[in-house]
C-alpha cells in the first residue's frame, strides 16, 4: 500500500488532492486538524491533514517473486507471537467482509454499515461517503449525516431520467411471471381515466396463460374500457387500429422467464418495438438481485426506457434498486407498494428513492 499525507485549508479540498492523486480506490487512514507556519508559535494557521492510502496494482509475476525469507524468526517467541497477532487481527479484518473501514469517524463508519445492511453495493456506499467527506465538513450529528446522504444519494440519481409523463400514445409492459405486469397496468389506466379523464384502451398479447385474458377484461370492465387480444403481430396491428378513438392504449403481455434470451425472440414476434411507445420493464423488489440483472441484461439491446419496480410494501429496503438504476443507468418510472387498484402506485424521483433508503437510519440511537 502507497500511503502519503496530504494538506489543506479544509476536509473538501484535501479530499480532492487524494482523489486527484490516488483515484476513487484511496483509503483514508486518519485526519486531523494541525497547526502550521506562524513565527515563534505565534499565527499559526489550522490546516486539515489527512493521511491515505492506495493499493497500486503489484502485477502477479512479482507478487511471486517476494524473497523467501522467514516471516517467523526461529528464537524470537516474544516476536513472533506479536507477529502472529498481527496476522490474526489482519484475518479477522478480511474476514469481517463488511466495508467498515476504521480510518472513518465513527459516524461515517456507522453510514458505511447502514448502507450496506440496506444492501447497497459497495461501491456505490463508498462513493457516497466520499462526495460527502468531499463535499461537506465533517458532520458530527446523526441528523446531518442523514440529510448529507440523502443529499448525495438524490444527486447520484438525478444524473438517470427518472419518472413518467404519458407523452405517448402506447405503453407496453415487459417482465418476468407474477411480478404485477396486469395490476399495474390496472393502475396506470385507473390513474388515467380517474384523475386526467381519458379514455383508455387494452390490448394483451398474454395467450398464455389460462385466466389472463379474463383477468384484465375484469379491470377494464370497471374502468369501461375496450380490450383486444393479440396472438401475433398481425393481430396487435389490427388491435392498435381498432383503439384510434382512445387517449392512451395499454398492453400487456405474458410473463415468461426472461433470463432465457429465447423467450424475448419470441415477445419480438408480437410487439412492435419500433412503435413510438413507452416500453417499461416491470420487476420485483423481492426478487434476487442477480436475477433482476439477468432480466434486464437480456432486454438491454430493446428500447426499454424505464423501470417499473413492484412490491415495495414485501420488501424491507429499496436498495437493490437503486444498485439496478445505478449500474445499468436506467431510472424508475414507478413504484407499486400494494395490491389495491389503483391506489398502490407512486412516481419515482430521486429524492424519495433517497429519503426512502435513508429512513432507517434514525437520528438518534444507533443503525
Ligand atoms: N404485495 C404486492 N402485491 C402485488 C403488487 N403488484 C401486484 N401484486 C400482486 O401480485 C400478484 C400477481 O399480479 P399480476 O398483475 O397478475 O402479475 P403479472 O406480472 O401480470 O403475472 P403474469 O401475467 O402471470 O406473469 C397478484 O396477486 C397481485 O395482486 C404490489 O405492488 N405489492
Ligand atoms: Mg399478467
């Protein structure tokens, strides 16, 4: 490991020094305040010292090429038992697994074990303590570091078009089985003929699965809305000819499981994806996250613009979204967080993403 001491007037600007130098991967080792220059101990200024740590990449050849000397020295005991205790705490450290990282003031190491509890990659816990060391001086309330990652957090996600603004005429749901592709789409209708007074449309090309077809003719009863069914793209055609007098057209489709790439082929078979049309991915927060990056990897090269993630209400964190939205750079269209239709239904933006990832780090107390 390099490490190196670095100085500034301020936490921010000593930050940037290491980051400039060392990169992303630097590891804070300590930081104080000191005094510095002045004439006879008098005017000294305060500077901020931190030390840092990087790990330069030692290629493999070398790392083999350490001389073979004896780490333990035979007739020293005292010695090699500190030695051996060195080692031990070293291994418990490793072993730990957790990214607590002892260099942090206590506050920031319990924001690093928040996170992470929450199930936020590692990554993305460690560049936002960093823009917060970076950016602020260093909090000393729970209440401020709160507010701080909350902060950060709706920045990070800002960058990602979140939302949704029914600027197109057709929406298409896409996802895995049993994830609430109809119920959604339910909701999405209710909050169109409810509160902007349009006049909706269904098409399903879900020919698959026994009740399907009668599950969303019940939702569009209620709403008195017209369905069509499509078993090819003929049909979806003719269905979308058929809906010219509606505001806003909604189609559903089957779930299949759509970690095997054959089951997209055949979605292309039906759905139109040249179409002007908001094409959403509907997924489960209580779903694996490597099976949700499976799923959305396999509809990457398809112009799927959002995602729509569903049962916020099972699920304790909202973490492996936004692990999705920042890895894959696609932002949430909608939350769903419950079976009523159409109630159970929000808007995502960055900020309450954040402040509903934050809201188990209380002010008070510790977690
Ligand atoms: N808890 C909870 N349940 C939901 C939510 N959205 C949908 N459900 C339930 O999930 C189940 C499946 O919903 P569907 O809408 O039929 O799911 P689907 O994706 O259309 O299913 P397939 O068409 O069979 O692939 C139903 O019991 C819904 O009530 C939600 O936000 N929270
Ligand atoms: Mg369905």
């Amino acid at each position: 490991m390099r490490i190196k001491k670095f100085h500034g007037v301020s936490m921010p600007e000593v930050m940037k020094k290491v980051r400039s130098e060392f990169g992303t991967e630097a590891v804070i080792l300590s930081s104080k305040v000191i005094k510095n220059g002045g004439f006879l101990g008098l005017f000294k200024k305060e500077m901020t010292e931190v030390v840092a740590g990087m790990d330069p990449d030692v290629p493999v050849e070398r790392k083999k090429a350490i001389p073979s000397e004896p780490l333990l020295d035979k007739g020293n005991n005292r010695e090699n038992q500190k030695i051996l205790d060195e080692i031990t705490q070293l291994k418990a450290i490793i072993q730990d697994g957790s990214t607590r990282n002892p260099a942090l003031s206590p506050l920031m190491q319990e924001l690093e074990q928040y996170l992470s509890r929450q199930g936020l990659q590692k990554p993305y816990v460690q560049s936002l303590v960093s823009s917060i060391l970076e950016k602020y001086e260093p909090p000393n309330k729970r209440g401020d570091v709160k507010r701080m990652a909350v902060e950060e957090l709706t920045d990070m996600l800002r960058q990602i078009p979140s939302g949704h603004t029914f600027q197109k005429r057709y929406i298409h749901l896409f996802g895995p089985t049993g994830v609430g592709k109809t119920t959604t789409l339910a909701k999405l209708a209710g909050d169109a003929v409810l509160n902007k007074g349009w006049k909706v449309g269904f098409i399903t090309t879900d020919t698959y699965r026994i009740g399907a077809v009668e599950q969303l003719k019940t939702y569009a009863g209620i709403l008195n809305a017209p369905v069509e069914v499509a078993y090819n793209m003929e049909d979806y055609r003719l269905a979308k000819e058929k809906l010219t007098d509606v505001d806003l057209v909604l189609i559903d489709t089957a779930g299949r499981n759509y970690r095997n790439r054959a089951f997209i082929e055949e979605l292309q078979k039906v759905i139109d994806f040249e179409e002007q049309a908001d094409h959403f991915l509907v997924l489960s927060l209580t779903s694996k996250y490597a099976d949700m990056q499976a799923v959305y990897d396999n509809f990457s090269f398809l112009p799927v613009e959002k995602i729509i993630f569903t049962k916020e209400d099972e699920t304790s964190t909202l973490a492996d979204a936004v692990n999705l939205i920042l890895e894959k750079k696609r932002g949430p269209a909608y939350i769903t967080n419950g079976q009523d239709v159409p109630d159970d239904i929000q808007s995502m933006s960055p900020g309450k993403i954040a402040v509903q990832l934050m809201k188990g780090y209380t002010d008070e107390g510790s977690g």
